[in-house]
C-alpha cells in the first residue's frame, strides 16, 4: 500500500502544509503503510526543503524510517517504513 500526498493545490499555506503532512503521516503509522510519497512539485525548491525538514524532525520518533530523494524524479520524495525492524532490539 503506497500512500500519495500531492501539495501543488497548498503549496503556499504553510499551516495547511503542516497539517497535510502530519495527517498522511499519522495514517501511515496507523496503517502501518511501507512508502509514502509526496509530491512538492519542483517550482523553487522551498516547498521541498520544508518538507524534508518536516520529515528530519519526525525521523527522531520513526527509527524505521528512510526518507528518499529520487534523482530521475526530483518534484517527489519518498518516505519509506520497515514496520518488521520497528520491534526489533
């Protein structure tokens, strides 16, 4: 199951961004989904760069978690969950 989160139609309401994010973030854990992908769009870079500081200061509370920047892609990133280390010590 691959969750998608499309942020043109928000992309200059930052409190909304927040929202949406947390929102597809907390149903990822919950569904325990292994990928989801959001798409900034490629523009200025500056929606991105929030993102990826919105997903840096998530990855303290998801350690199953990579974050991937695709090169051949670069108006999407990808957050990637291993729900079978979560458990593991």
């Amino acid at each position: 199951m691959k969750l998608t989160l499309d942020l043109h139609d928000i992309y200059n309401r930052g409190t909304e961004i927040e929202k949406a994010l947390q929102n597809i973030f907390d149903e990822a854990i919950a569904k325990k989904a292994p990928l989801i992908e959001i798409i900034p769009g490629k523009g200025s870079g500056q929606l991105k760069k929030h993102v990826l500081r919105f997903l840096e200061a998530k990855r303290g509370s998801a350690k199953n978690m990579r974050i991937e920047k695709p090169s051949k892609n670069f108006g999407t990133i990808k957050v990637h969950f291993n729900w079978h280390e979560a458990g593991r010590r």
